[in-house]
C-alpha cells in the first residue's frame, strides 16, 4: 500500500503547507508546471518525487523530468502528462495512444481545475489535482491524496487551501 500526494501547478512556489502533506505520503507525483528545481529538489529531500515537466518548465527541469511518465504503483498502471485534457476532451496529440493502450489512472495538470473523473470508454480513472502554487486565475489551492492498495484506488481526499 502506497499513500500518495498528487499536485501539480505549483508554479515554484512550495510553503509549510504543501510541505505538511509532503511528510504525510509515502510518494509525491507533481504533474508538472514545478516552476523551479528548488521545489523538486525540497520534495525530494523529504519524500521520493515522480513528476513530469510543464508548458513554463524551462531547460533545467526538462532535462530532469519527462514530458510523459508511464509506471506501475503497485498494480496500477499510471500515465502522468502536464496537458492531458480529460475525458471526452483529451489533448489529441496523445489521445490515439491513450485509446490504445489506456492506463488504469490517468493525471494531469495545467487547467487548476481540479477534476476527477472516470471515463467509462477506456476503463480509466482521470484526476487533475488542480493547482497548489498560488499563480493563476484559481482562487482555491487543491490537492489530492490517495492510496494505491494492490490494484485499487481507495481513500481520495481533496485537499483544499487559502490561496496566499
């Protein structure tokens, strides 16, 4: 069993706040837009990170993190993109793929919408966890936690803060 910290959208900013949750999950997965190496580098001092670069994520990070992160959590399969779209709407430079061989859980960022959506068509469960940076249109900072448990999905709590 793994408990899990998604974010995404933090924009380089990373406070005591983002770093509570931090210490609280076994992984942390940030789908992109980190903004700076500091704020991976401070998460990776704390807990093992999994992330993908975003569209303002400059050279330095896109030379450490992948624009797409395919792996397994146990026995869930993960697709993790910075703009992914979400069911129905997916981004088309990556929905042939999806469709072809569709992961059990699909993440991604950029919109600071938070949504949770399953897509009944290719059996997938879409999460964007919305933005936890405070740069942006969103008024709420969003998270999300979970655990992966074998092959399931279980305990989904949104995390909700102030925007600074």
């Amino acid at each position: 069993m793994k408990k899990i910290l998604l974010l995404s959208d933090t924009h380089g900013h990373l406070d005591e706040t983002i770093l509570k949750y931090v210490q609280q999950a076994d992984e942390i997965w940030h789908a992109g837009d980190i903004g700076t190496l500091e704020v991976a580098e401070k998460i990776q001092a704390v807990k093992p990170l999994r992330a993908v670069f975003g569209n303002i994520d400059g050279q330095d990070i896109r030379s450490v993190y992948p624009l797409h992160n395919r792996f397994d959590c146990e026995q869930v399969s993960v697709w993790m993109t910075h703009i992914g779209g979400y069911p129905g709407k997916y981004n088309p430079g990556i929905r042939e793929e999806l469709y072809k061989k569709p992961p059990k859980l699909f993440i991604c960022g950029h919109s600071h919408i938070l949504k949770v959506q399953f897509d009944p068509k290719i059996k997938t469960l879409h999460m964007n966890p919305g933005a936890a940076g405070i740069y942006g249109f969103h008024q709420v900072r969003t998270m999300l936690r979970f655990e992966i448990n074998g092959d399931k999905i279980e305990k989904l709590e949104v995390v909700e803060f102030k925007k600074a």
